[in-house]
C-alpha cells in the first residue's frame, strides 16, 4: 500500500495532470447526494460567478465615488518675452507659477452616493441568493422525477416479468376457449404497452442527468439520495406566508431597490447644491518679489437640470415601491395557489390508495375462488388493475413533490 502511495506521489510529480483528471472523475462519480450535487452546482454555476465579479466592482466603486475629486496641479509660465514683451508694459513681467486646485464638497454628497453603492451591493447579494435557491430548485426537481422514475421502472419491470405467466397461460386456454386469444392478443398489446412506458421513464432519468450537468457542471451517473417531504400540507396558510415574507429572496432583492431608489433620491437633492473649489498658487517672477495666492470659485447659478433629476429620482423610488408591492402580491398568490394544489393533490391521493386496498381485497377473493373453479384468466387482469393503481399512486406522488419544490422555491429554500 506504502509502495503504491509512493508510486502515485511520483507519478503526480512527473505528471500531474493524469492524477488531477482521476480526482475529477472522482468527484463526478461520488458526488451524487442531495446536498453534495446542490453545493456543488451552487460553486461552479457560471452566472453566480458572474455575479460575484459584479459584488466586486460595486464594492470598489463605493470606495470611488466616496471619495473627494483628485486635486489638480497646474505649472505654467506666463507673459514670456521675445522681442517685446507680450503685455502691454514695456518692462516685462515674465514669471512662472504652481498652482493646486481642489474641489470641497458643501454636504454629504459623497457619503450618499456610497451609500447608494453599498445598497447595490446588497441587491447583488440578492440575485446571488435568488440564483442558488433557483439552482437548488432545479437540482431538487432533477433529484425527484428521476426518484420517481425509478420507482415506477420498479413497478413496470416486476409486472413485465409477471406478464409472462398468463400469457403462457393464454396460449395454452387459446385451444379450447374462443376469448382467449382475444385475450392473448390484449394481453399481448398490454405487454408491448408497458415496455414503451418503461423506456420513457429510462429516458426521463436521462434527461434528469442532463439537467443537472446544465445546471451544475456535474456528470452524475445515478441518483442515490431522494427528496425528503417536508409536509407542507400540515402547516396553515398563515404560517406559510409568515416564511414567505421572512424568508423570500426575491421580496429582500425588492426591498433592497427600494433602498437604492431612496437613497438616490437624497444623492439628487445634495447634487443641487455645487462643490466649490480652491484654488492655491506660488509664483516665482524673474524681476519682482514672489507672491502667492488663494482663490475661492463658486458657481453663480444652476440650471433647472439637476431639480429636474431629483423629479426622475423621485419618480424611480415610486416605481421600486409598486414593483415591491407588485411582487410581494404575486408570490403570496402564487403560495397560495400551489398550496391549496398541494391540499387537493393529497385528497386525490387517498382516493388511489383507497383503491388500491380495494383491488388487493378482490385479488385475494378471486385468489381464494381459483380452488372453487374461479377464473384464472380473470385473476391475472385483476393485477393489471393493481399495477395500474400503483403507477397511478407513483404520478400523484410525484406531483406532490414537485409541488413541494415550488413551494421550496418561494420561501427561499437554497438545501
């Protein structure tokens, strides 16, 4: 074993790259629980990279735009001498000078506009929070309809097999009764009917795979780890829009535009009154005394530009504010249509298992008249209902689950 790690550590000094592929294909092999796929899927997703880029360069133009313009330094000479003096003196005042110029805010522009900068920031932040909870949306959904695919592949393969038996059991009947070839023929047709059920739920089993590879950048080759129920239906309507309201990515991005649209309201009010600027200089004359000097610059008026921005700015903030509304009521709508769904969805699911029961009693009654000269051919369709019933059972399952996803998925569940 000693050996072997030996082999492997000199293998990856010589050649890295082999061993960095095997750890890959490792990970792509393993990777395959719930949580793992979702994590995964959550650090590789290009668009929350993106985003993360985008946190960045918000972060830094905060620092930018709190800070005061760059002072500005002028060197220069004036009144040079050629022939004649370019003044209208006949003695020359030729001297050259330095100056620095520095433009003072009068308020709190500049701690506003970084203000708006880290609001921004904080809308980011909510993408980047509605981004994984769609992400584990889509990993969960993936996760659940090839759960369920494989559970209804379980229930199609055992009754393929058990498919066999009568319809041995017809070609023997077919000799001496005129409906069983009828039958054979049906049962037959049943058989074939069944097989194209099963490659559909192959298919969607790959189609999960694919979805997660889109998603997350993960090859997963089989889902060993299921969606656990969290039995919203327990729960009132109340309690459910209490966590939608608490805990809804997509209301706190809402609000935190709400914030910006504020704030830049405030940016545009202190932008009506102007920075004004100070000016120092040295000047250096050839044939008198060197002076300095400070001048102080302010403008005389503003146009109705920036009064007319404050107007815009305003009228943002009052557009944030319906968007949030807007919002708010379309996903306590939307929860409340998926919830009362949800409730319906277990009723409907009762009624199958009800059913179900039912169809096990009559098996076992014709189970028991087979002794008594009963119908074997008659016992056997009675499966047929039965598996019928189960695949029936497994849909409505599904779409419960699924349902829960989209729940999941309102109140901002990112696992």
């Amino acid at each position: 074993m000693c050996s072997m790690k030996s082999n492997l550590l000199m293998e990856y000094i010589m050649n890295p790259k082999p061993i960095l592929l095997f750890f890959c294909i490792t990970l792509s092999l393993h990777a395959q629980t719930l949580r793992e796929v979702i994590d995964y899927s959550q650090r590789h997703n290009y668009q929350l990279q993106i985003l993360q880029e985008e946190s960045e360069i918000i972060d830094r133009e905060a620092d930018i735009v709190g800070a005061w313009s760059d002072p500005v330094l002028q060197a220069g000479m004036n009144d040079i001498q050629a022939v004649q003096p370019l003044s209208r003196n006949v003695e020359a005042m030729q001297n050259q000078f330095i100056t620095l110029s520095q433009a003072i805010p009068l308020n709190n522009r500049l701690e506003i506009a970084s203000d708006v900068e880290k609001e921004k920031l904080l809308v980011v932040e909510q993408k980047k929070e509605i981004l994984s909870v769609n992400i584990a949306f889509g990993v969960r959904k993936a996760f659940i309809e090839a759960q369920f695919a494989q559970s209804s592949l379980s229930i199609l393969d055992r009754y393929i097999s058990f498919l066999k038996r009568p319809m041995d059991l017809l070609v023997n009947l077919s000799a001496v009764e005129k409906n069983s070839v009828e039958k054979y023929i049906t049962t037959q047709l049943l058989q074939k009917t069944y097989q194209f059920k099963r490659e559909a739920w192959l298919r969607n089993i790959e189609v999960a795979k694919e979805r997660i590879e889109l998603i997350g950048n993960l090859k997963i080759d089989n889902f060993s780890d299921e969606v656990v129920l969290k039995n919203y239906h327990y729960q009132t309507l109340e309690e459910l829009l209490s966590l939608l309201d608490m805990n809804s990515p997509e209301l706190h991005m809402r609000d935190a535009l709400k914030n910006v649209a504020n704030h830049e309201i405030e940016l545009a009010q202190a932008k009506e009154q102007t920075d004004f600027t100070v000016t120092g200089g040295y000047y250096q004359r050839f044939d008198r005394n060197d002076y300095v000097s400070v001048a102080v610059s302010f403008p005389l008026y503003i146009h109705k530009k920036q009064s007319n921005k404050t107007v815009q700015a305003m009228k943002k903030s009052n557009i944030q504010n319906l968007t949030y509304e807007q919002t708010k009521v379309q996903l306590e709508q939307g929860l409340k249509i998926t919830f009362h769904q949800l409730q319906s969805l277990y009723d409907e699911l009762k009624i199958l298992e009800q059913s179900g029961v039912k169809i096990n009693q009559l098996i076992s009654n014709a189970k028991s008249e087979l002794a008594s000269g009963g119908s074997l051919v008659h016992y056997y369709e009675l499966f047929t209902k039965r598996v019928n019933n189960r695949l029936a059972i497994n849909k409505k399952r599904l779409a419960i689950a699924l349902n829960e996803n989209q729940i999941d998925q309102l109140l901002g569940v990112t696992q």
